[in-house]
C-alpha cells in the first residue's frame, strides 16, 4: 500500500512536506484532511501506530482549537472524546499526517520522514 498522504494545500509546512515526497520520489496517496477528514475508526487505529498520545494529534496553533479554548478543555476530555472530537473537523487534526500500515507520522521531520525511504 501507498502511504497516505493527509493534507491541507494552503499550509506551508504541507507544502514543504510533499515538496521532500517529490524530491525523495516517494508515492503517495494524496487525501485532503479538510474535505476528508479522519474517522473515529481511521484515528483509532492510526493513534497507536504513531507511539504518540492523542493530544499530539490536535493542531495547537489552529484557529479552530483557539476558538473552541482546547487548550483547556482537553485535559479534562476522555481519550474517546478527545477521538470524536478530532473526527468532526479536519482543520484540528495537525498536519501533515502519513500514514502507512505500518508507522503513522505526524507533522513534518525530515529525519523522522526518512523512514518512507
């Protein structure tokens, strides 16, 4: 399987993203994070396969988590909850995000990235 490549064209780190899968000649699966979001099931699966807690799936600097004040509401959320949350709206899920069968990275490391190679 191709990795997954879970995107938001107008980010700039998501540009520098697939502008390194270009340059390394990795293929990918292009899915726009905004327009098809993550699932309920998709992150329940993908969380674990990423050795990072949930809250490391929340795009901290987005407008939407400024707006719904998560920064403080989190810590006192379920893991379920926080997972249903994230699955409502692709602009809170941090971006980039690949996905493979076997590892799930999030946000944009180059070196982390290597691992596609």
């Amino acid at each position: 399987m191709k990795p997954i490549f879970l995107q938001y064209p107008a980010c700039s780190t998501c540009q520098k993203a697939k502008k390194w899968l270009t340059e390394n000649n990795i293929e990918y699966t292009n899915r726009l994070i905004v327009e098809n979001n993550p699932t309920v099931e998709e992150l329940k699966a993908w969380i674990p396969l990423s050795g990072l807690p949930v809250k490391k799936f929340f795009n901290t600097s987005g407008v939407v988590y400024k707006e719904l004040s998560l920064k403080d509401k989190l810590p006192s959320m379920s893991e379920e909850e926080q997972i249903a949350l994230l699955a409502t709206n692709g602009k809170l899920v941090k971006r980039p995000l690949i996905v493979t069968d076997a590892f799930v990275l999030v946000g944009f490391h180059p070196a982390e990235w290597e691992k596609l190679k």
